[in-house]
C-alpha cells in the first residue's frame, strides 16, 4: 500500500475518533433538572463567600426588625470597653506620675473592670502597689518595697515606671546620684508621655537649692502634663525663687484652677505680692482662710498634705536664703501660717488695725519653732 494512501485512511480514522467522542460527551452531559442543578452547585461554589456575607446581613437585619436586637452590637461594646479601659489605665499613668498610689490602683483596677485583656492595666496595679502598706500596717516596710521592686523588675525587665519607682526608692536611702541616673534612663524611654521622671528629678534638684535645674525640669513637667497641678505648683514655685514673678503668677494661677487648694491660693497670693497687686493678694489668702476654718478632715485634698514653706529671697539673686524651709503640717499649724499670711497682707494695704489683729491670732495658736523668723522672712523679702 502506498504512503498517501495510509496517510488518508489515518486521518479518516482521527475524524471518526472525534465524532465518536462528541457523541459520547453529549450522552454523558446530565440533562434536564440534573443539569440545572449541577450549574447552580458550581454557581454557589464559586461565590460561597459573598453569598455567606449577604446572607448574615439578611439575618441581622431579620432580628433587627423582628427582636430589636442588633448583631453588632457586641463588637461596638468590646471596642467601647477597650478605649474606656484604656482611659482608665491613661489616668492611672498620670496618678503614678504625681506619686498618687492610691489613687493609681483604683484607676487601673477600673481599668480591668471595663477590659480584663488589659496587661498594661495589670502591671500598673502591680507597680501602683510598691510603696503601699500591707494590709493591716500603717507603714509600708523598706524590705517589703526591695523586694516588690525585685520581682517587678525579674516579670516584667526594662520598663521605665520601674525605673521611676526605684528612683523614688533610692532617693528615700539617699543615693540622689543612683535616683538620677535611674530617673535620666526613665526619660530616654518616655520623654514625652510620663512627667513622672520630670518631677522628681526636679525636687532632688530643688532640694539641692539648684532651682534653675529644677525649673527646666518642672517646665518640662509641664510640657508633658499641662494639666498636672504639681508640676505648675512647683514651677511657679522655682519662678518666684529665681525672681520671675509673671512666670510665678502664671505658673500658681493654672494651679489652682486644675485643681483648688489652700495651698496654690497661698502661693498665688505670695506672687501677687512681689507684682504689687496687694488687694489681689489679700483676696487669695482669704479665700484659702475661709475654706481651711470649715470642719475638715485632716486627710482633705483641699489642705493638700504636708506644706514645705520655703524662706523667699531677699534680694536678685538671693540663693542662700532660699535653702531654709519649715513644714507645716497640722490644721492648727495652717491656720496659725494663714493668719500671718493674712497679717502681711493688710500691712501692705496700710490696713494696720487688721494686721494687728491678725497677727495677735497667729500668735495664739500652734507656733512652729522658727515660725516667727519666716514671717520676719517674708515682711524683709516683699
């Protein structure tokens, strides 16, 4: 047989292959309702997941309407919950920053309350707890607060609230150099969020009579936490000392309008004095003599713990004069301090009847040793 015709009878035989295979296609293919089903299977294969997500929009909407219940309304109460925690645990940052441990815990247990997956809160209260007394004791132990900062520091490593909580426990030993070095670590890790490390850098360095170091500080308190009545305190304090009294007014005005105590009334009205606004001066120590003669419990935020009276300079530059202070620390003691206050107040308002009769009853209550000399102080200073 010749090569054309095999080639011939090969290619009639592919045609009849391909025919034969088209014919068995066509009785395979389902016909009729198989076939429609089998098309809407792979339709709804194809598409599974958005037909998933229009299907639970149809139910929620069903209960919606039917039951009034709405479906997402536990993913909006779980991100509710999360910011209201983390507000909470934001406040107990800014309590542990003014030394509030208390206060810190309470605001991080609240913190826990509203989100219990909160670990920041968690160690807060932990953290919050160092220098509280254990149960049943007046006074926390110094072995008890190593021993809390030891296991702080082995859970949880390099965080700079541990760094700021042994500052403050070195500084109470009388390590300032450790306290500092703590404090200058704690800054680097959180320059801009915790004016904690701020403050108390400043009072070491203002109980050191460094109280241009101390201003940088408590100005950058203030940076931090505008709203921080410690930081404004102490900041309008060293600018009285250094002799800016405008910076010292403003400094006790945002003070005491943050938060009112006898205390920032007292300092407002002292820097009124050097501006020569003796009326406004007298207008501040009454409204702090008024608040402190209402029955108060010694513990009041109002009368704001233990007062450090520092002696004022008596001249541009005075820096020696400045390192004397008196603590004042009882009702009486306050009292006793506000009539005095009181006492200046008239004579620069050439009101001397009232002087006089102001300072015949500081005289009569509970004098401090060296009382006397920080009145003289604070007539020669102004």
């Amino acid at each position: 047989m010749e090569e054309p015709d095999i080639q011939k009878r090969v290619s009639d035989l592919e045609l009849e292959v391909n025919a034969l295979k088209k014919l068995l296609k066509a009785d395979a293919e389902p016909r009729g309702l198989m076939a429609r089903s089998q098309k809407l299977a792979r339709l709804l294969i194809a598409n599974w997941v958005l037909l998933s997500f229009v299907s639970a929009l149809l139910i929620a909407g069903y209960v919606k309407y039917k039951y009034d219940v709405d479906y997402f309304q536990s993913y909006e109460n779980i991100a509710t919950n999360r910011k209201v925690s983390l507000i909470y645990q934001q406040m107990g940052d800014r309590l542990m920053a003014k030394s509030e441990w208390k206060a810190a815990e309470e605001a991080y247990g609240d913190a826990l309350k509203t989100n219990p997956n909160n670990p920041a809160a968690t160690r807060g209260i932990a953290m919050a707890q160092v220098f509280q007394p254990v149960a049943g004791e007046k006074y926390s132990a110094p072995e008890v607060e190593d021993a809390k900062l030891k296991y702080l520091e082995d859970q949880f490593g390099e965080d700079y609230q541990i760094d700021y909580l042994k500052a403050i426990r070195y500084e109470m030993t009388g390590d300032f150099e450790t306290a500092l070095g703590l404090l200058q670590k704690c800054i680097e890790k959180q320059p801009k969020e915790f004016s904690g490390c701020y403050l108390q850098r400043g009072t070491i360095s203002f109980n050191q009579s460094k109280v241009a170091e101390a201003r940088a500080d408590f100005q950058k308190a203030v940076d931090v936490d505008h709203e921080s009545p410690m930081a404004q305190n102490n900041l309008g304090a060293c600018s009285l000392l250094l002799g800016d009294f405008p910076a010292a007014q403003r400094a006790f005005k945002e003070a005491n309008r943050i938060s009112p105590t006898a205390l920032s009334a007292i300092n407002l009205g002292e820097a009124d004095w050097y501006l020569r606004d003796f009326t406004g001066a007298l207008n501040m120590h009454q409204i702090a003599a008024y608040n402190i003669e209402k029955p108060l419990d010694p513990q009041d935020r109002y009368l704001a713990g233990t007062w450090t009276s520092g002696f004022l300079p008596l001249h541009a530059g005075d820096l020696e004069t400045i390192k004397y202070t008196m603590w004042v620390e009882t009702v009486e003691q306050k009292k006793t301090f506000l009539h005095f206050e009181l006492a200046i107040d008239y004579a620069l308002l050439e009101r001397f009847d009232e002087a006089e009769k102001e300072f015949a009853a500081g005289s009569k209550t509970q004098l401090l040793p060296g009382h006397r000399s920080l009145v003289q102080n604070r007539m020669e200073s102004v």
